[in-house]
C-alpha cells in the first residue's frame, strides 16, 4: 500500500499549494495538512510580513520628519542655537532638546507655579547647552527635572560660542 506524502492544501487566502509532507510521521500527515489550511500560504504570509515591515519604517520616517521639522521651527522661534556635535547625533539631539524643553516648560510654567520671568532664565541656560550628546543623554527625562540636569551640566556642555550675542 503506498503512503500519501504529497497534500494539496487549500489555503485561508485561498490559494491550492502541494505540500510534501515525506519528513512528517506519516499517521500525522491529515491533522498537520487541516492546520496548514487555517493559515495563509507560505507566499501571502511573506508578502504580509514584507509589507507590514516596510509600512512600519515609511510611517516612523515619517514622524520623524515631522518631528524634526517641529524642532527646527521651535529652535527658529525661541532662538535657540544649532548644537554641536557629531553629524549623525544632530537630528535627534534637536528633537530629544525640543521634546524636554517643550515639556518642561509644560510642567513648570503652564502646569507649575513658575512665571515667565524664571522660565526666561532657564532658556538663557538653556542655550548655553549646545553638545548634542548631551541633550542626548536626558532623552528620556521628565521635563520637571531640567532645571536640575541643566545645573548639573558642565563646562563640557556649554557651546563654544557666546550665546549672548
Ligand atoms: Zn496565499
């Protein structure tokens, strides 16, 4: 008596595609066959899969651009200095120092008992930190805690330039 090995399996998606299923114990053949049939073929599953990456990355550049574009106007508007540091760090330190300072200023001032005047000199000290590392490593601060990174910040921090030009 001969063995079946070779399963012509419908798909969910619809799609008829053999399976050899030589390498599978051969009183497991049906039952492995059934659940091959309540899942998409081995071609629409890839393609799913293809395409779920690339929609993922072309949608986190996207808000990444956006987001970069915020932090260029914010940084225009409230005159804030280009940072210094290496090239491929530049972008995500101008958004992490939006993102922080945006949100400080939430929690001190619109949320916070600070006037203007105290927010005003903590921007002066604010663009006085130009290393881009730096703004870097507090991207995962809460903006309430600015105030004490940025008195904790060293000469190291402190741009190059005068920014009280
Ligand atoms: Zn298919």
């Amino acid at each position: 008596m001969s063995v079946r090995k070779t399963w012509t399996v419908l798909h969910r998606c619809g799609h008829e595609v053999p399976h050899d299923l030589s390498n599978r114990p051969a009183d497991r053949r049906a039952s492995f066959a059934r659940w091959l049939e309540e899942r998409d073929c081995s071609a629409c599953w890839k393609a799913a899969r293809d395409e779920d990456g690339a929609g993922k990355a072309e949608w986190l550049a996207a808000k990444r651009a956006e987001e970069q574009q915020a932090a260029a106007e914010w940084a225009e508007q409230f005159d804030m200095p280009p940072l210094e540091g290496p090239e491929k760090a530049l972008a995500w330190a101008e958004r992490s120092r939006h993102q922080l300072v945006t949100a400080a200023y939430s929690a001190l001032v619109t949320e916070g008992s600070w006037d203007e005047g105290d927010w005003a000199a903590l921007e002066d000290t604010i663009r006085t930190l130009t290393r881009a590392g730096w703004w870097l490593d507090q991207r995962a601060a809460e903006g309430t805690d600015l105030p004490e990174l940025l008195d904790a910040a060293t000469s190291d921090d402190v741009g190059t330039e005068n920014p009280f030009r």
